[in-house]
C-alpha cells in the first residue's frame, strides 16, 4: 500500500509557505506612490497610485477603459496593453496569450503586471483597427492576415 503521508506533509508545508509569502507582500512590502502614464490614441492620462496593485486595477480605478473578460484573473488575454517603462519581466502566466512579436514588443497582460515603479503604457486600439480595415476593405477572408497594433 502506498503511504501518502510524506505528500500530504510537503503539500501542506509548500501552502503554509505560499499564505507567509502572499501576506509578507501584503504587510511589509510598500512601493509608495507610483506615477503611470497611460497613452491611448493621441490622449495620455497621468495618473499616481498606491503601489502594490495591478496596472489593470490602476487603470479602471482612474477610469481608463480596458477590456477585460475574466475580471482580472489572467484567462482571457483581453487586457493586453504595451508596457514601455516599468513593468518588469513578463511572467509565464502571460506567455501563453502572446506570440514571439508581441513579446518583443513589450506586450503584457495588465491584470498580470505590478504597479512597483512609475509605468508608462500604451492601449492598443483594437476598434480602430478592425474598423479602418473594414472601412478601407482591405480584408480578404481567402487571405491570411496579420494586423500591427501602433
Ligand atoms: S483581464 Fe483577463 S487576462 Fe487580463
């Protein structure tokens, strides 16, 4: 019989590490106040945060329109925002919504990205993309196509 006491001891030490960790973040870490600059289309808000918070939470608290599906639980891949200060490195969580050129172009999912640092972002404009091909009519379903965020 297969004893899975030793699983259950190393199970319960690696959760009761996990809660120190998420509460030591919690309580002791503060980042102080944190300047993000958000560019969208030719507006650009400027807003300061707590540190500490998504940048997806950052942005709906300071009413700059995102979309977001999963409410920020890092499912849907729809919070994409381009990063070009602050930010850090993208987490394997994020990976998997992004394809090699997205990567390159700083890409991340806002829900996923820390407010450690003053940021600065831009939202991609997806609308407006999709409607310039449709009013040019440059969409030609029997062709692959590609699409290039500004
Ligand atoms: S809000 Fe769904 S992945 Fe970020």
């Amino acid at each position: 019989m297969i004893n899975f006491m030793p699983v259950l001891v190393m199970n319960g030490i690696l959760f009761v590490i996990t809660i120190l960790l998420v509460i030591a973040d919690r309580l002791l870490i503060t980042y102080g106040k944190c300047r993000v600059t958000v560019r969208q289309d030719d507006k650009v808000d400027e807003f300061v945060v707590d540190g500490g918070n998504t940048l997806l939470n950052a942005l709906i608290e300071n009413h700059v329109e995102i979309s977001s599906s999963c409410g920020g639980k890092g499912s849907c891949g729809y919070c994409k925002i381009r990063v070009t200060k602050g930010g850090g490195q993208i987490l394997p969580t994020e990976e998997i919504f992004m394809s090699t050129r997205e990567k390159r172009e700083n890409m991340r999912l806002a829900c996923q990205v820390k407010v450690k640092e003053d940021m600065e972002a831009a939202i991609p404009d997806f609308l407006s993309v999709v409607r310039e091909i449709v009013v040019q009519k440059k969409f030609d379903p029997k062709k692959r196509w590609k699409v290039t965020i500004r």
